[in-house]
C-alpha cells in the first residue's frame, strides 16, 4: 500500500460539503454524469480532464535483501538463543533481528530485520527471511508515544521484501504482510473471534487465519501475540481489482474502513458518511439520530474524480437501504450511479440488489456474538469492485478485525444491531453502525440471519469453535498459563458460552 498525501485543498472542501448534505445521492455532487461508466473507459494519462491526487511514491525497506552479515547480527548467537528457547517451551515462535542498535519504535518508518520461526514443524520454518518490521496500530501503540513503546508490550507489522507464508497460516497463502497483535490478559479475545468468523464467513469474503505465538526481538522475549494476515488487497485477502498506478478511470476496487483515525493522518483519504443525519429507532426502541463517520480508502486510488465516484456510491447505497427499509421506498442505481425509482415492491430485493447480503448477515451475526463497541467507528471494512471481470459487484462486507473492545456488558440484549448505550457514547463517542441497527428490524433479515445461525448450529460449527479454542489452549497451556493466562481465558469463555445462549434464543429455529 502506498503512503498518500493529505487531499489537495478543492478535494478537501468538496468532501466536506459533501459530509454536510442531507438526503439522497441525486441530490449531493453533480458531477455523476463525469463519473459514469463511460467516464471510467478513460485511463492513464490521456485524460487530461482528470484531477491527479498527489502520491508519495511506494516505500522502499530493503534496497538490497537483508542478512544476518549485512545487518552486522551475531547469527550463531541468534540460533543459539532460538536452541535455548526452543528446549524451554513448545509454542510456536517469531524471533525478529535488526542490526545492532536499531530500535521498533516507530508507527510509521519500517526498520531493516531478518525473520526466523522455530518451535514449528519443519515445513513452515524461516530461517534469516529479509523483511522490514514496525510498530503498528493506534492506541495499543500508545499513538507512537516513543517513550511508552520502549517501556510497553505493542503490536508490529512485519512487510517481507518478497511474498512469504508465516506458519502454514491461510493453507500456505503467501503475502509480504503479516500483523503480530499484543494478547491482552485474557489471551484469546482476538483469536476466538477470528475463529468465529472464519467459520462464520466460510471462505465467501476475507476473514484472517491465526497463530498465537511467542514473540522475540533481538534475543529478548517480548510476549504472547497473535499472528495474524494483514487487512489488505490481494488475490488471497481482500480479492479486488488493483489496476496500474496513475489509472483514472472508475472502473476498479475499493476497499474501505469506518475508521475513526481517519482525520488524524496527514496522508490518508477518506470519504464521509453523514447517513443522511436520519433519525431511526432501534431495535430495543431507542431513538436518536445517526452521527457522521468517516471511511478511510484502504485500497490505491489516483485521482480526485475516483474519490469523488466512490463517495457517492456509498452514500447511494445507504439511501437505497435507508428508503427500502425505514420507509417503504424502492431506489436503484441508473447507469450513471444516480438514484431512481426501482421495479422491485420490497426492503430484500431492493438492498439485495446493491448488497452482498450474505456478507452482511455473516458480520452481523459475529459482531452480535462478541458485542465489539468499535463496529461503527473503526476497523470495520468493506469492498466493492466494478471492474469488468469483478467478483465482487455489491457491497461486500469483510475482514472482521481488532475485538480489543469486545465481549463486555450484558449477554442478553441486542449490541451490533442497536444504538450505543448513552453511558458509553458520552465517554467514548456514538460507535452504532447504522446498517446494522437498519436491517436487523426487517424481519426478511433477521430471517435470513436465523437461517445461517441455525445451519451453523445443527452442524456443531458454532460449538466447534468453542471446542477447537480449548484444546489449543490446552497444547500450549504450561507456555501460556505462567503469568495465569489460561484461567482468564476460561472466564472469557463463560461470558461467551451465556453470549451463545442468548444468540440461540433469537436466531435458533431448529428443533
């Protein structure tokens, strides 16, 4: 992924505009026309008409492949320190070197390392593998707070100079990036709901495969993490069209996060949301209004117009939704990505039309299991992509992501679904995602959801992740259990199992 400058000043104040207009796509930018399909056939620099946005070129760690010489490392006292270790614990490890003196401290500049992992079966070891490591994420990096990274546990995001798989994770899928998520006390939170979704999901759209493991760097032990796939586009992720840098056309895919640190990067774009500021009541009969969030651009965009085209689908598709759902109104897209009266007489055909339903149920239902306050406001992605040989032509929801906020409160009553509690929004901000709390009311929807519970649930794939859960804390529990980590996983699991419970009661329909 590339670094992008901030958005040029037009771009910034017709995206602000755009965030305070109220009401249907027809009626926001009028520059649709521009951006239709016909718009799209032009590409490169041939449109002279086109707006470029200013790019940082692509970031370069390693002009020539690390090694343990060319970092000026002591190898052998390396894989002596990995032999030790190794006689020591059973977990499968990550052992992370960087020249002599070079620190991780950083959430943006990726420092020059060799990968090995051991404490794994011989097929998936790397032995000096050439990468670049950073520190990552926001809050659990104490927001690049150098100081406190030194002193603390934080996550890390290893960029490999070439493609490689990292402990059989994904049946071997290769990439460059891999995440390493900080475990919290009760080890699991991340890994359990990466299981639900995986089985969730089922391989439709994106969902990350999981190792918990040891983590060293430079020959000191740095904690139990997560290793996990990086939330990106690529043929075995999020499989969207990339096309060739400086492409101006329409006509590819976009990724994109509710991320509520979107405003705070000099080089991200994004698109708002203001979801028509409608008033709706929820499902537990709450009523308030939704509030603006922005959506970050995950995936490369070139120009101005491909921002603009982007943002005015997504508002069209919430008032597709919006209409069809709260009241009774039928819309679809014109050629143009113009809203207009549809053919269809109901809420299902009419969102089904410009949403990949399926994805949507799917996510639902994980993010309803876990209760993750952060649902409508950060780390929650999803794609479309209309390119001419897409796969993924509606609004997909997908990579379910960072559960740091999961699993809290009470276990019986509505969370994804529903507003915020007032108590947590004045603390924390409104985090409701209003496509959930618009669709699960609509009974074709929760039918839809009750379906997928109950084959999920008959075949034991729900208890299964339960079962599969314990037995691999069991394998590595004398490694993970030292500082009490098992034990306060199984209370994770009590609040889970009474979660389960709750979830039979209102999606169950078997006998």
């Amino acid at each position: 992924m590339k670094k992008r400058k901030a958005l040029p000043l037009l771009l910034a104040s017709v995206m602000l505009l755009a965030s305070c207009g109220k009401g249907s796509s027809s009626q926001s930018s009028d520059s649709g026309t521009e951006q239709s399909s016909s718009s799209s056939e032009e590409s490169g620099a041939e449109n002279q008409n086109v707006d470029m946005l200013d790019i940082k070129p692509s970031q370069v760690i390693n002009k020539e492949p690390a090694t343990f010489e060319s970092l000026g490392a002591d190898k052998e006292a390396v894989k002596a320190f990995e032999q030790e270790q190794a006689g020591e614990h059973t977990i499968p490890s990550i052992h992370i070197v960087t020249a002599p003196g070079d620190e991780v401290v950083s959430i943006y500049d990726y420092t020059s390392c060799v990968v090995d992992t051991f404490n794994c079966d011989e097929s998936v070891r790397l032995d000096g593998v050439s990468a670049g490591v950073k520190v990552r994420g926001n809050s659990s990096a104490f927001y690049g707070d150098v100081a406190q990274i030194r002193k603390n546990q934080v996550p890390y995001r290893i960029k490999f100079d070439k493609k490689t798989n990292m402990l059989g994770l994904h049946d071997g899928a290769e990439a460059k990036s891999w995440v390493l998520l900080k475990a919290d006390w009760d080890l699991i939170r991340n890994d359990i709901a990466f299981r639900f979704g995986r089985t969730l999901i089922g391989g439709h759209t994106f969902s990350t495969d999981s190792q918990i493991v040891y983590v060293y760097l430079n020959n000191e032990f740095k904690g139990i993490y997560t290793l996990c796939e990086q939330c990106q586009v690529g043929k075995n992720r999020v499989n969207i069209t990339e096309q060739e840098e400086g492409y101006t056309g329409n006509d590819l895919g976009y990724y994109l996060e509710i991320d509520n640190y979107a405003t705070g990067d000099e080089d991200n774009i994004y698109i708002t949301l203001d979801y028509g500021e409608y008033e709706v009541t929820d499902i537990e009969g709450e009523t308030r209004k939704f509030v603006p969030a922005e959506y970050s651009l995950k995936s490369d965009v070139y120009t101005k117009q491909q921002v603009e085209f982007i943002e005015k689908y997504m508002k069209g598709v919430f008032e597709i939704v919006y209409r069809a759902c709260e009241k009774g109104e039928y819309y679809t897209f014109d050629e143009n990505y113009e809203l207009v009266k549809a053919d269809f007489d109901n809420a299902k055909d009419t969102v089904e039309a410009v949403m990949d339903i399926e994805s949507v149920v799917d996510m639902y239902l994980l993010y309803e299991i876990v209760h993750d306050y952060d649902c409508g406001e950060g780390s929650f992605f999803m794609c479309v992509d209309f390119s001419e040989n897409s796969e993924v032509r509606k609004l997909t929801f997908t990579s379910p992501w960072d559960f740091n906020w999961a699993y809290n409160d009470s276990t019986s009553r509505y969370w994804a679904g529903a507003f915020c509690e007032q108590s947590f929004v004045k603390s924390k901000g409104d985090r409701t995602n209003p496509w959930f709390v618009i669709l699960i009311k609509q009974d074709w929807f929760k039918a839809l959801a009750s379906e997928k519970w109950t084959s999920l649930k008959d075949t034991g794939l729900i208890d299964k992740c339960i079962a599969d859960e314990k037995i691999y804390l069991e394998v590595y529990k004398d490694d993970l259990n030292e500082d009490g980590g098992v034990d306060c996983a199984y209370d994770l699991f009590n609040w889970i199992n009474a979660r389960l419970k709750w979830m039979d009661k209102q999606f169950y329909t078997g006998s």
